[in-house]
C-alpha cells in the first residue's frame, strides 16, 4: 500500500484518486475548492461517469479513499503526489499551465521529506523539467523525482480504461521512482497490461501525439464522408473496406459531426503551440482543428438545406454532450447548432439523458424536454445529434408522428437510410446518399460475410 494525495477533483483528479484507492492504495483527494470537496464528503458526486458513484462509495467505506482541503497535512503525509489539475487552453492556443504551477509551488513549499511528484494532467513536453524547478526553488536541499504518468480516459468509459488500459506510460526521473509507480500500479502489472517505461519527456510527448493522431483520424474520415456526400458513395461502406487494411484498422472510422469534448479540441491546439514555439513546421497537425471546424458548421448547413425556407423553425435537438454516456458539454458539436439557429430566431427543444441541467445554465430560453417524444412534438425538424444508446430504439414512427413535418437530420448516422425511406422520413446523414420518400428504395447489400457462392 502506498499513500497517495491526488491534487484536483476534477474529472481526471476523481476517477485516478477513487481508482488508486480501488488497488488497495490511501489516497487522499485534495481540492481548494471547499464547496466540492464538502460535496464528495457528503457523497455527490460533480461528475456524471457510470460507475464512479459507487468506487468512491465503497472505496471511503473502507477508508481508502478521503477528502480534503488541508494542503499541508496532504502533502505532509503522503509519498506520491499526482498532479491532475487542469491544462486549459488559453485564447492564443497555448497552454495554460497555472494550475500546474501553483501545485507545483505548493508540493515545494510543505513538503518535509522525499516525494515523488506525478504529473497526471496533460501538460507539455518539458513540463517536467519545469515542474522540477519549482519545487526545488522552495527545496533546494530536499530530494524529490519527476514522473510524467499521462492519463488516457475516454469520457463515459474511464473506470474500464483505467482498470483495463490498452498500455501504461510511465515516464521517470530515477529508477527509485520507477520501481515506486510500478508498484503502485502492481494489478495492472500482474495482468499483464503493456507498459512503457520510458523518460519524463518522451512520456509526456506519447499523450500528445496520441491524441493528435486520433484527431486527425476523425477529420479525415469525415472529410472523406464529404467527398462521398457528393459523388453518392456510401462512407459506412468505405469505411469498413478500409478497416480491413490491419495498418489502417476499423477503430475511429466513423462519420459524424466532428469531435468535442475536453481533450481532442485543446492537444490538437497545444501540440501546433509547442511545436510553434521551436519553430517547427507542423502543417498536418495544424490543419486538424481547422478541419474538424469546417465539419461542424457543415452540420449547420446540412441542417439549414433541410429547413429549406422555412422561416423560425422549430427543431428537436437529441443529445447535447460531446458523446454519450457523459453529461459533459465542453466544445460539444450541438453547441454549433444551437448558437447558429438562436442566431436565426428558430426554437429549439432539447432532450438530452444526463445533459441538460448543465445545458441550463449556458442556454436558459430553451425548451427541455422530458423524452424523445415531447421534443418532437410540433417541431419542423428533428436533429440527432449524441449517439446515446437510447436514441438507437426509439419509436421512429411515433416520432413520424409527433413531428409536424417528418424530416430528420442524423450527425452521427444511427438509422439506416432504407428503413427511414420506408418510414416516410426526409432523411439525412453523414457521407450516405440521401433517399427521399417516393424514390426507388436504395439496394440493400448483404454484407460479405453472408454471400455464397457456386
């Protein structure tokens, strides 16, 4: 057992600290926030993640797992201290690492003896260095090592990637330090999870490139899709010729709406800046974000040529967050829309399973609906926007029904285009052929697995 104080609740800071508790370690969730730390005492969580509620339940009963504000005594009492306080961008693209510091500032100025320091949040290549400056401002004479442990959680799945990873990076400053974090991670090493042992700076430089490279994976599939859109090719198709190729693979080929969220939007950002200020020429990096931009306001265009003419239109919004299985809304593609069609004077009905409470407070004039079915109800067009399981099984003809004209925009392509022709839908995806109602029904390909020959 290792004691352990992860500095941040905020959604890295929780699910690391609730996780590490679950191996067995005592850890201590430090906050300045006395508002939300008095939240996690009482047993609310601030965060929608499945399964979170329960970790921190069980793991605080057993005493594992605890809250505070008490930096000194935090830091004071354990032996490994994550940093998992945020990275935000800031409006040149660079990265704010403020927070970073004054962690940073606040291990040096109390601790007493040996620690290490874990940078959890992801931060630029070199922070390490950085981190290590600091602290030693305060300490010159305590001895202390730098470890870079990035985090790769995927919102709405984070417990099983924490639990289940596809690899663990870890970056050290001494071999004392690596053997530490080793042991501190022993389940996963007795499952025999990848690990990459490796130096502070190439560990935090595999967080960035990796998210960078998903990024650029999700632009190109959907400009792809675009190209598909005007030559009636079917991208679902395409994409899964391409999948087969094992150097290519079939994960993130999926046409959609452009990608949001907490990550993507702000390394895409970051990387382009760090390479920027060492006067590194990184053209395919930088043209990502751009990219995904354009995808998102081809979803308002999309959206405006199903409208037509059609003046103060009333849509039905479906989801809200990035993705599903989160209530998170950071960057969120649907936020395009709405501001893009309030602009335009258009009523908008939301309904979103988790979302919406903090849809409330950036959009207050907004219709929340209770279901699917009230969000429909009377509006000029219905728009799927968050592929949420519960949107896959939905009445269709009830929404037919419910909807004043049966028109449907689908950003993330959950329907199959045949059935919604079949349905009576106007209907519209992401990189397929649009069929509208009275056309010849589009052929329905079996797929190769099923084919015989003789």
């Amino acid at each position: 057992m290792r004691r352990i104080c992860v500095m941040g609740t905020g959604y890295v800071g929780l699910v690391t600290g609730s996780c590490l508790a679950d191996f067995g370690n005592a850890v201590i969730c430090l906050d300045i926030n006395e508002e939300r730390i008095a939240q996690l005492k009482a047993g609310k969580i601030p965060i929608y993640e499945p399964g979170l509620e329960e970790m921190v339940t069980r793991n605080t009963q057993r005493g594992r797992l605890s809250f505070s504000t008490e930096m000194p005594f935090a830091i004071k009492a354990s032996e490994i201290i994550f940093i998992a306080v945020g990275t935000p961008s800031q409006p040149d693209g660079d990265v704010d690492m403020s927070y970073v510091y004054t962690a940073a500032r606040s291990i040096g100025e109390y601790m007493e003896d040996y620690k290490i320091v874990v940078n959890k949040s992801t931060v630029p290549v070199g922070t390490g260095v950085q981190v290590a400056q600091l602290i030693g401002e305060s300490q010159p004479e305590m001895d202390f090592d730098i470890v870079s442990n990035p985090e790769f959680l995927r919102e709405g799945s984070a417990l099983d990637d924490f639990m289940h990873p596809d690899r663990l990076v870890i970056g050290a400053s001494s071999q004392r330090a690596l053997e530490a974090m080793v042991d501190v991670y022993r389940p996963l090493y007795q499952s025999d999870i990848p690990m990459v042992l490796t130096d502070v700076e190439s560990a935090e430089m595999i967080k960035y490139a990796s998210n960078a490279l998903l990024a650029a994976k999700i632009v190109f599939i959907n400009e792809i899709a675009n190209v598909c859109e005007a030559y009636g090719a079917d991208i679902g198709s395409v994409a899964r010729g391409m999948g087969f190729d094992e150097r290519i693979g079939p994960h993130n080929l999926y046409a959609g709406a452009g990608y949001g969220g907490s990550c993507f939007p702000k390394d895409v950002i970051g990387l382009t800046s760090i390479a920027r200020k060492n006067n590194i020429e990184v053209p395919l990096i930088s043209a990502i974000d751009a990219s995904n931009r354009n995808q998102r306001q081809h979803m308002v265009e999309k959206l405006r040529a199903l409208l037509g003419e059609k003046k103060n239109p009333t849509i039905a919004l479906l989801g809200l967050s990035f993705k599903p299985d989160t209530d998170d809304l950071r960057e969120a593609p649907a936020l395009d829309l709405i501001e893009a069609f309030k602009a335009e004077g258009a009523i908008i009905k939301a309904y979103d399973p988790v979302a919406m409470e903090h849809c409330r407070v950036l959009y207050p004039d907004l219709m929340y609906c209770e279901d699917p079915y009230a969000a429909a109800e009377g509006a000029d067009v219905l728009v799927l926007m968050t592929e949420w399981r519960e949107f896959r099984n939905i009445d269709l003809p009830r929404i037919h029904t419910n909807l004043k004209t049966p028109k449907l925009l689908d950003c993330r392509n959950i329907y199959d285009p045949r059935t919604m022709q079949e349905l009576g839908f106007e209907y519209i995806s992401v990189g397929r052929p649009t069929y509208h109602p009275g056309d010849p029904p589009p052929p329905n390909y079996p797929s190769s697995r099923h084919l015989s020959f003789r």
